[in-house]
C-alpha cells in the first residue's frame, strides 16, 4: 500500500517513535511514505535520527521526510498526526505556577482548570493554521488524528472550524480498562467495557465478564485492594457518589470538579505522592515532562547506540492511531472508544460537543453507534465541563478575553478557589506572561499590562509551591536509575 503519513510536532519524544513503530509494524504498511516536521530544529533531527535507524535495522526501504517547513511535510498526506505542545514546556510551566499564586493547584493542567484552558488559547489558533494546510496541501478528504491536548477543544475547534475531519485519540479508556481488571482480579482481555463521556472524563458505563455485569462489585474491589485503596481516593470517590468509574487517573480528575484541590490544607487527604506524579503531585506533569526532556537531550547518545526498535506486530502498543489506519486501509475491524462530535451519541449531552465513545473502524470508515443517555450525574459534570470548553474554544478562536474570563469563572476548580476579582488578574496575568504564544490577543494583553502596571492589585502567594510539590531532578540524579530515566523520557504521554 502507498499512502503518505505526515507527523506534526514530531520531535515529540515519545509519541512519534511508538506511533511510527506501530505504523510500520503492519505488514501492508512497510513501504508508505514518512514526513516528520516540527519548529524545534534539535528535538526534529534528533528523533528522525532515531527513527530512520529503527526503519535500517527493520530493513524497510522509507526515507523520512524531515522539515521544518510544515506545508511540504502534509503535501499529498493522507493521514496526519498531530503531537504538539504549543509554547512547550515554557509555557507549560507558566500555566501550572502563575495560577498557584492564587491558590489553584493543579497536578496536569493540560485539559481544563486554569492551565488547561490556556493551553487551548495557544493550541487552537495553530491547529486551524494545520487544517488551513491539510485543506491546500494534503491529500483530498485527508484525515486529521489529533493526540495534543487539550483534546476536547482542539479536535471540537478542527471539525467546526477548521474544516477537517478530525478525530482525538487518548489512552485514558484504556489505562482504567487495565485499572478495572487488576481490581477486580481478572485479566484485561476478559473484561468488556463500554466508556461514554468527554475527554479525560469519560464513565465506564458497563462493564461485564462473561456475560455478568461488574459494575457494582468494582467499589468493593478498588477500596480493598492493596494499592488502588491509597493512589485512587478521588476516582473511588467519584465511584461512590456518581455510580460509575471514571478514565482518569486520580491526579487528572481531582482538577477537573471543584471538591479535591479546593482547600490546601485538604489536598494530601486525597491524593498520593508515593509512587507515582499521576495521583495527585502538585504540578507533577510537569515536572516529569522537565526531566523527561533533560534526560533525552543529555542521554541521546546513549539512546542511539541501544537495540532499535523491532517492528512486530506483537509488539504494538494500545494506542489507537495505527490500528484505525490499518482498518481503514486494510478493512480489518478495530474497536475502540474516539473522540468525536457528539452529533446525537450521547443524547444528553450538546450534539456539537466532543465526545469520547465506542467506535468501529473498517474500510467504510469510522462508525459511531448510539450511545443514548448518560446517568444523570454523570451527564451533570461532563456538561460543567462542555460549558467550559464551548467558552475557552470560542474566546481561541476569536481572541475574546470576556469569554477567557467567563470560561475560568466557570471552570469547576477555578471558580472553587477564587473570586470573579481574583480570576480577572489570574487571568491579566497568564495573558501578559503567555504573550508570545497569544497573537489574538494583542488589545486584550495591551489592556491588561495597563491594569497589571496600575497598581492596587489584589495580593498573592508569590512563593506559594503548592500542597505536593517535588523538585525536578537533575540529570545527575535521574543518572543513579537510568533505566527509569529512560523509560520516563520515552513515554507516550510527552508530547
């Protein structure tokens, strides 16, 4: 098969290395074209690098196409992949510390809360620059798999005004699909599960082992078990008071409702530091994205001297982006849950959200079958969440600070700790320190150093570090466990 798969943002660590190691492990797939392209010059060259050793080694006739000019990486691509961070880890640290002064204390911030909706602001307007691209350049009807985050409001900006079919990927289903089965005792392959929701608060509405529903002995495993008892408190919580487990790991959901991270002094009640940053750590993405990226950078000749990667299909992992390709072009059925446009699936919640559901994938194309109702608890907190989304996604696309500031005031955390007063400077500020990402705001930013400039602000914890911070580790230190140091960096979730 002949077909092009461009990759943006592909100096992404470890997306581009396992997505493209999966890609090339089908075997109708191993003479397609490759292009890489990104705006970081160092991190392209060296993952290209990367990967074309792993094609020699497999003995695959592909040349990467490697560019920093993006419209000659999506000429003629049927498929494009979307890794970016926009403003990278910079900018990311902005989103997590500038709102700690307030009070906001956030383990992820890449999806909502007050990170998560700047992180829109900065994405959104480039993914429509990328659709722009793929409308003029790539391949008629070409198909646009976004994984950057935040999901929701990127792939609900692609489809409605980006004009590109889009689709949002994530392993959040699949992560608490292992969660579940390790709970109750079971291996993954035997529990079937239906998810419905949005993003990163997706519900395992059924969950069923050889034909028995699970679903109401799952509270009893998880609050007995060994381990889940202590690093889940929020998820279990979320279990006893809505009926349903959620996708996420505890650190993500705490942030996304208002009752986890409120108040300071209550934060280590409900979250884990112990084992690893996804239960709860005060920025702990951020720090592992810090020393992910540190590692790699330093350790990259140590990287390219290891074993290349094997292009087995035994090997491939649960992301879903290689399997829907292989289904579409091959007709082989893939079944997994997608980011989508509601459009009636889940019938109460808006038909123009995006929703994270069942699909199937053949050579037809991607199939969506009718979810129907959502529990009505759990339809409450994914349509506090959709309201957020529609307000950041809309204030990005026309660069409206009123909506911006409607969008955190709504937002379930924010509005937990702080007032409309407060919120107003919160959000001055993230405006003035993420100018160089934020072109459509250039009155709104103008406006509020005036204000910041002023004077009379309300005060902040400028050196507040939050209720879990650690430190970055240092390259030394990451050193003393280099086989953990490279794991972290090469990762799937680095974008």
């Amino acid at each position: 098969m002949a077909f092009k798969v461009a990759f943006i943002g592909a100096g992404s660590i470890g997306f581009t290395r396992r997505l493209l190691r999966d890609i090339l492990s089908v075997p109708e797939f191993r003479d397609i074209e490759v292009a890489f392209t990104d705006i970081n010059e160092r991190n392209l060259d060296m993952v290209t690098k990367l990967c074309q050793r792993d094609i020699d080694a497999n003995g695959l006739n592909i040349r990467i196409q490697s560019t920093l000019n993006r419209r000659e990486a999506l000429r003629g691509a049927r498929y494009v992949f979307n890794l970016v961070r926009v403003g990278g880890l910079d900018a990311f640290k902005l989103d997590i510390e500038i709102p700690l002064k307030y009070g906001v204390d956030q383990c992820v911030g890449d999806t909502l809360c007050a990170g998560g909706i700047m992180y829109g602001q900065r994405g959104i307007p480039v993914m429509l620059d990328f659709c722009k691209d793929i409308r003029e350049v790539a391949e008629p009807d070409c198909f646009f798999l976004n994984y950057a985050n935040p999901n929701a409001m990127m792939t609900w900006a692609a489809n409605h005004c980006g004009g590109v079919n889009t689709i949002g990927l994530c392993h959040g289903v699949q992560h608490g699909h292992r969660d579940i089965a390790n709970a109750l005792g079971l291996k993954q392959e035997e529990v079937d599960i239906i998810c419905a929701g949005i993003n990163h608060q997706t519900w395992y509405i059924q969950i069923k082992h050889k034909g028995e529903d699970m679903t109401g002995k799952l509270l009893e495993a998880l609050e007995k078990h060994p381990t889940y008892s202590k690093t889940e408190k929020v998820r279990i919580d979320m279990l006893r008071r809505f009926g349903y487990f959620s996708t996420e790991s505890n650190g993500h959901l705490s942030e996304y409702v208002p009752w986890y991270r409120k108040r300071p002094e209550e934060i280590n009640d409900w979250i884990d530091v112990g084992s690893s940053w996804i239960h709860g750590e005060t920025g702990g993405y951020l720090r592992v994205c810090t020393e992910g990226r540190n590692w790699f950078e330093t350790d990259f000749p140590n990287w390219m001297n290891a074993a290349p990667h094997t292009y087995d299909p035994r090997k491939r992992s649960n992301e879903h982006g290689s399997h829907i390709l292989e289904a579409l072009e091959t007709g082989r059925v893939y079944r997994g849950h997608f980011n989508v446009v509601n459009n009636g699936c889940i019938t109460n919640l808006p038909d123009d959200a995006i929703v994270e559901v069942p699909g199937y994938v053949d050579a037809n194309g991607i199939s969506i079958p009718r979810v129907g109702d959502l529990p009505l608890g759990c339809a409450a907190v994914c349509n506090a969440s959709i309201w957020v989304q529609r307000l950041a996604v809309k204030a990005a696309v026309e660069g409206n600070d009123l909506l911006l500031r409607q969008a955190m005031m709504m937002d379930p955390l924010v509005g937990a700790v702080c007032n409309p007063p407060e919120i107003w400077q919160l959000v001055d500020e993230m405006l003035v320190a993420q100018e160089q990402w934020l072109p459509q705001y250039g009155q709104a930013i103008a406006e509020a150093k005036q204000r910041l400039a002023a004077g009379n602000l309300i005060p902040t914890k400028e050196s507040y570090q939050g209720a879990a911070r650690l430190k970055v580790r240092s390259v030394e230190e990451m050193a003393q466990d280099r086989e953990n140091a490279t794991k972290n960096a090469a990762a799937a979730d680095k974008a």
